[in-house]
C-alpha cells in the first residue's frame, strides 16, 4: 500500500531514500551543478525532522566496474552542508549493515555508487565481444539472480522505502523498482517524485481544457512516441523547430536545406490524418527564419516554409508563425511544452523560443496550468530566466519523454501498486 511522507510515522524508523544525486563534476572532482542535490532535500529533511533516520542511494554516471572517479564520496561533504548534518559514508553499498544499524533518529548515510554493482541494473557487463547468443542468456540470467540478492541487502538496511529520484523513474533497476516489493506496507514518494507526478497527471489525466501541446526538438523520429500519444488527447498540437520540416516535406513543401527525415514522411501524414479524425487543431509553421548555415553569424531572411530556396535551411520560429502560436496558447488552460522551436543555442536564431516562454509565462499569469518537460527546453526555460514564471519545470528528461510517450513508468508502478 502506497503511504505518504507527510502522513507516515518515522520516529525511530530508517528509510532508505533513492535520490538522483547524478550531478556533473569537474576534472577536480568539485560539483558544477548542484541542483538535483538541492531538489532531494525536502524530502530527506522532512524525514530527519519527523524522526526517522536516512539512508541516502545514488547512482553517479555510468561507471561499468569500481571506479573512483565515479564514487559519491566526492560529493559527501556538499549533501553534509545542504542537509544541516553531518553524512557518513559507506565505501560499499553491499556492506553497510553495521553502519546502517547504528543509525540513530536525525543521523544520515550516503551509500557509495549502486552502479559499481551490475545488479543495479540488472545488466551483465565484461561480456566478450563475440559472445554467442547462449552466452549472453547465461549472463543476463546469471546477474538477474544476484540482483535478487542486491536488492535484497540494500533493503535489510531499513523499515522503509521512499523513492526521489524522478530522473531514472524509468528503469525497471533494483533501486529505482525491484527494491519496493519488501516495503509491500511501507513505500512511498518523495515531494520531488510527488510533484513530477502531480504535473504530468495534470496534464495527461486531469487537464482543464482547451489543452495544447506545444512540441519542438529536431527529430520527429526522437518524439514519435510522444506525438502519437498526444495526438490523441490534446486539442492543439503546435508542431515547430526541426521537426517541422519533415511534415512540410510530405505535405509537399520545398524545404531546402532543412533538417528532415524522409522515412519518417508515413508518419508525420498519420500523425495529422489521426489529428484530423479526432477534430485536433495541428499548428505548423507558416514561414521560417532561414540561415545559409549552421551558424550564428550566417544571414538571415524569412522564407513561406513552403518554398524555402536550395540553399537556406529553416532555423527558427518566424514572427508569422509565433503570432498564430500565441493566439493557440493565450486561448488554453493547459499547456505542455516539449522542444524548442528553433536554434536556441545559437542567439540569432533563439527569438523563436524565447516567444514561447514569454508565452506560456504569460499564459501562466492568466491562470493556465504550464508544464515544460523533457529535453531541450527545460534547459532554454531555465537559462532564459523563465523557470519560475511557468506552472513546473520537469527535473526528469528521459523519464518525462516517456511519460508523455503514456507510458508506465517502472519507479512509479512499483509504488502504486
Ligand atoms: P530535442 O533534444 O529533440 O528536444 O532537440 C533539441 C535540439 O533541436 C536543439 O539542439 C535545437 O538546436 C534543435 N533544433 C530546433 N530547431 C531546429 C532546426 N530548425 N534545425 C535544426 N535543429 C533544430
């Protein structure tokens, strides 16, 4: 059964908390960007203040054996200083009973990187290259038995489990999923988890409407999943940067130098044929901002996005096009921003993004619910300054694709159950 940080009884109890503490670091070791640290402490903190103790787990990058420069003693002292005490550390994740046992009410415990063990992920590694397809049956099926065991230990640490780390919300690893099933009474979310999940529910479950889906990126290949779910459940799909184009090509468009996939034409016409059946309003670009090259001090000049010449490829939202957005996004009460609408790493051709976080700020102000998630415009939202002036900015960018995709997420299932 499913419980609550705010309703749940820690005095005296040990919770083992899996927060995502993947922060980068610099060749010094020293933490760049500490902001999935800060997104944990809410929650940690609330337990020690309700009288339990913390059992702190972490994956650091993709370590593939025991490798220091992947180890969180590294950031030990910096999760000391934000939480208020001081954090021990357990050098290996599998041999921290005593340590573990000693904890005392208000006492935490970092455990080191759950990826120094396959069984995190329940992926074998050191296979040989040429390994036949028997060999590698084995092995998978060899460390899913130890993983039994992993998940096991990790879980005699404590009386219960809390999960606050939306970022690997789905995988199915010992940590994030398989580790649940021994706190059948006693699972449950961190704020963060809580309040990722509150968004998308917001948004795919319970949205006041009209509802919009505002979706860029450069690949419709890297957002099919995303745009066939959409289409199915929202009442505008504005469809802008790179994406774009590939629409504009099987509609019969001369897109020039754009960027398109041909293989993914079928697609995009299935994508608007369904939009039309279900009466979905579908938002193109109407003319684009086009460079000669890939690159910031290329001219510029606005093209119909029908007849862009040979040699000019589309680079950004034109005023034409954020115009008609706007209106679509000024009119919802939901709104859902994945991707950004053009080059936005490139100044000259980041107007067109920018628009849209003006937009949805404006929106926001007037009352609409404004969730940006997964990729690239969670980074524009937040170094263009907007990330408190929209509803929720997602921490998770794979695990957020893949809940607009509609699916289950493994982090999710296994505490709902
Ligand atoms: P995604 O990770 O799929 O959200 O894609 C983000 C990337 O799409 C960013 O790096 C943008 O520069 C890129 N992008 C957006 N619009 C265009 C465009 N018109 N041409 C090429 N790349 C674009």
């Amino acid at each position: 059964m499913q419980q609550f940080i705010d309703s749940y009884d820690f005095t005296g109890k040990k919770a083992i908390v899996r927060v995502d503490f993947n922060v980068p670091l610099d060749e010094n070791f020293n933490i760049t960007d500490d902001t999935r640290i800060r997104r944990a402490m809410p929650t940690l903190k609330k337990i020690l203040e309700k009288g339990g103790a913390v059992i702190i787990m972490s994956h650091l990058g993709r370590p593939k054996k025991v490798d220091p420069k992947f180890s969180l003693s590294h950031i030990v002292d910096h999760v000391s200083e934000c939480l208020g005490v001081p954090v021990q550390f357990a050098a290996d994740c599998q041999k921290a009973d005593e340590q573990a046992a000693a904890l005392k009410p208000g006492e935490a415990l970092l455990l080191e990187n759950l990826r120094f063990y396959a069984e995190e992920e329940g992926k074998p590694r050191g296979l040989a290259e040429d390994a036949s397809e028997d060999e590698k049956k084995a092995a998978k099926k060899a460390v899913k038995e130890s993983q039994k065991a992993f998940v096991k230990k990790l879980a005699s640490y404590a009386d219960c489990y809390v999960n606050d780390a939306f970022g690997t919300a789905h995988r199915a690893h010992g940590s994030t999923a398989l580790i649940a099933e021994y706190f059948p009474n006693d699972k449950m979310f961190g704020y963060l988890m809580e309040g990722e999940i509150k968004a998308i529910d917001n948004v795919l479950k319970n949205a006041q409407r009209p509802l919009t889906a505002i979706i860029g990126g450069s690949k419709v290949s890297s957002k099919l999943a995303v745009l066939k779910n959409l289409v199915g459940k929202v009442d505008n799909l504005i469809i802008g940067g790179g994406m774009g184009y590939t629409f504009i090509k099987a509609l019969g468009g001369h897109i020039g130098m754009s960027l398109h996939e041909d293989d993914l034409m079928p697609d995009a016409l299935e994508i608007l044929n369904t939009a039309k059946e279900k009466g979905v309003n579908v938002s193109l670009s109407v003319a684009t901002v086009c460079g000669q090259a890939f690159d910031n001090d290329t001219p510029r000049q606005i093209f119909d996005i029908y007849n862009i010449p040979d040699d000019w490829e589309g680079m950004d939202a034109s005023p034409a096009s954020l115009e008609n957005w706007r209106k679509i996004i000024l009119a919802s009460k939901t709104i859902l921003w994945n991707g950004p609408v053009g080059v936005f790493e490139l100044p000259n051709f980041a107007k067109g993004t920018l628009q849209i976080a003006q937009d949805l700020a404006d929106a926001t102000a007037q009352g609409a619910y404004t969730l940006v998630g997964g990729g690239d415009s969670v980074a524009a939202v937040t170094q263009m300054g907007y990330a408190d002036k929209v509803s929720y900015v997602s921490t998770g960018g794979g695990a957020m694709l893949e809940a607009i995709e509609g699916k289950v997420l493994p982090g999710i299932a296994a505490i709902q159950d």
